[in-house]
C-alpha cells in the first residue's frame, strides 16, 4: 500500500510539473475584453454560407473586435450549438484594439438561428448565425454580384405554365443598340428566327431597365403601341424599399391615361425553394401596374406579380396574379451563368 501511494505520489507530480511548463511554454494568460466600457458589446462579423449537414471549412469563420488590456496569450472560443462552434488562440504582444478570426469546425445539425456566447477572459457577448436548408445552393463567389446577371452566353430555363410539359429556354445572346443605350439581347430559344421572342436589359450603376411595350405587364393594354425602359431591379436592395417606375402615356380605348408600375421589395436576403432547389440570398419583388386617368390619384391594376432573383443566378420564379388567381407562373429548372 505504501508503494502505491508513493507511486501516485510521483505520478501527480509528473503530470503536476507537465503542466506547469506547458503553462511556462504558453506564457501568462492576456487579459482584456469583448465589451467597451460602457459594457456594450464590440463589433462581430460573419463570413462563409453555413448549410445544415454540410461541414464548415475555411471560409466559415466569425471576426470578434475586443480591447487588449494585458498582452499575453489567449484563447477565444464559443460554446458549441447544434454541432458546430469557433475557436482561436494564439499571443497580443501589445495593447490596444484586436480583431480576431475565430475558425469554425463540425457540422451544423439543422437550419435555424443559432444563438453563440463569445468568451474571451471573464467578458463574453453574443452573436447568432444562420444556417441554411440542406441542399441550398449558394451564390458562386466567382460570378461577380448581381442579381441579374447579363454575361454573355448565360442562359436559363424554366417550367412555363403556358407551355404544358415542356421548359422555356431563354439565351443571352448578343448586344443591341436601340437609340443612344447598348442592350443585351435575350431571345426565348438557341438561335433567332420567326416566331422567337426577343428581350432586352441593360444596366445602369445598379439600376436595371427592360425595354419593352410599356403594357406588357398590365391587363388594360395601350391603343397604341408605346415602348421605353422600365426600371425593373436595382441593386443594394433593403427589405421595404420601394420605387416607381418612370410614368408612360397612352389612350385605352380613346381615354388619355398614364401608367407606372410600383415595386417593393418585400425580402432584401431570402432562402426559397423552386422546383426543388434551394437558393439563398434572393431578392423577393412585388411588382404592380397603376393607371392615372386625367391626373387623378394611380390606382392599382389587377394584376400583382412576384419575382424571386438569386444572387448570381437571375430570375429563379415568377408569377402573376389576378383577382386572386394565379394567371401565369415561371419556375426555373436549369441555368448556365458565365
């Protein structure tokens, strides 16, 4: 029993004088704070896409801003949420302001909101993390940062409700100049010909214009044919932003009127399902036609339409309604973006 105990004794000794200069190795400990000194919490950012049952990698980190009172070593990490945390570590030789990147590792379980505690010496703050379906498709960081892109040769297809059992095809397929403006032509279809619908887009700083007949999205329709640039999507878009279209003229009927169209965007980062898909960072857009008469006060058509544009992908859905009735729909269900 003596040798036993004695033995113990050398053994909590060993690992005692282990630890000690693993201590020694790792200097004294930094002291400091994720708060300022109002006990407000410093800034933190995000970065990378955090997908359900998709491992973190690199680009999955967060960025916490703290005050370095004491120079030392440190660890900063996070508790562990719905499989996944953070962690940094490393030395502050000096005092003052630090941001440190605190890497991500695991796999996050489910989509939600996941709420983290950041514990950096005694101070600790909060920051809570999105995390998307499984299977969401997100934005390729190499195809710039539109939503609506206007490369050439990119092309899109789509399930058309006009069109039973079969998909739309629309191309990028070349440039025109229509006045003094340089547009991008997109034809319904591989190659023009008879019978092939044509579009045309151009942007502007971030505003996008489609030139078209004015009416093409209204029920009423112009006795006249009237054709100009409507300011369809713009770009830096916040959820609630509105704006209005430019105002055309036209008779209906022989009565002069003015129509405009009127957009909100209703979700500025949206994760929605199409066909199957899912995709994230989308700009959910209600469009709807108005109609002056004889300068009295715009009334809204009956027709409301709702467009989803995915960043780097383009239009993903599209439907109209009227009087509560879905009169037309447009899903996507392949795309090429160059």
């Amino acid at each position: 029993m003596r040798y036993t105990i004695l033995a113990l004794i050398g053994i909590m000794f060993f690992f005692s004088s282990c630890q000690k200069e693993k201590s020694l190795e790792l200097g004294n400990p930094a002291e400091g704070s994720l708060q300022d000194d109002l006990g407000d919490c410093l800034p933190k950012n995000i970065n990378g896409n955090y997908i359900a049952s998709q491992a973190l990698i690199d680009s999955n980190y967060i960025e916490v801003t703290l005050n370095v009172d004491k120079p030392g070593y440190f660890s900063i990490f996070t508790d562990t949420v719905n499989g996944y945390s953070f962690k940094a570590q490393g030395n502050f030789s000096d005092t003052g302001t630090n941001v440190v990147r605190l890497r991500g590792t695991g796999t996050p379980a489910a989509a939600g909101s996941d709420a983290f505690t950041v514990f950096f010496d005694s101070s600790f703050c909060s920051i809570a993390v999105n995390v998307l379906p499984a299977g969401t498709i997100p934005p390729p960081p190499s195809s710039g940062g539109t939503h609506f892109p206007l490369t050439a040769n990119s092309w899109w297809s789509y399930d058309d409700s006009e069109i039973s059992g079969d998909t739309l095809k629309i191309l990028n397929f070349s440039t025109i100049t229509i006045g003094s403006n340089s547009y991008n032509l997109f034809i319904d279809g591989d190659t023009p010909g008879p019978g092939v619908d044509s579009s045309y887009f151009r942007k502007s700083g971030n505003d996008y214009y489609e030139y078209n007949a004015v009416d093409n999205y209204t029920v009423l329709a112009f006795d006249n044919t009237v054709k100009d640039d409507i300011l369809f999507l713009k770009e830096g878009l916040t959820t609630g932003q509105t704006w209005n279209s430019a105002e055309f003229s036209g008779t209906v009927g022989g009565q002069a009127l003015k129509l405009r169209y009127a957009f909100t965007c209703t979700n500025a980062n949206q994760t929605v399902t199409v066909n199957g898909k899912s995709f994230s960072d989308v700009y959910n857009i209600t469009m709807k036609p108005q109609f002056s008469i004889l300068g009295s006060t715009y009334q809204d058509d009956v027709v409301v339409w709702t467009m989803y544009y995915a960043k780097n992908i383009g239009v993903i859905y599209q439907k109209a309604d009227a009087g509560g009735t879905t009169a037309y729909e447009l899903q996507i269900r392949n795309w090429k973006v160059f």
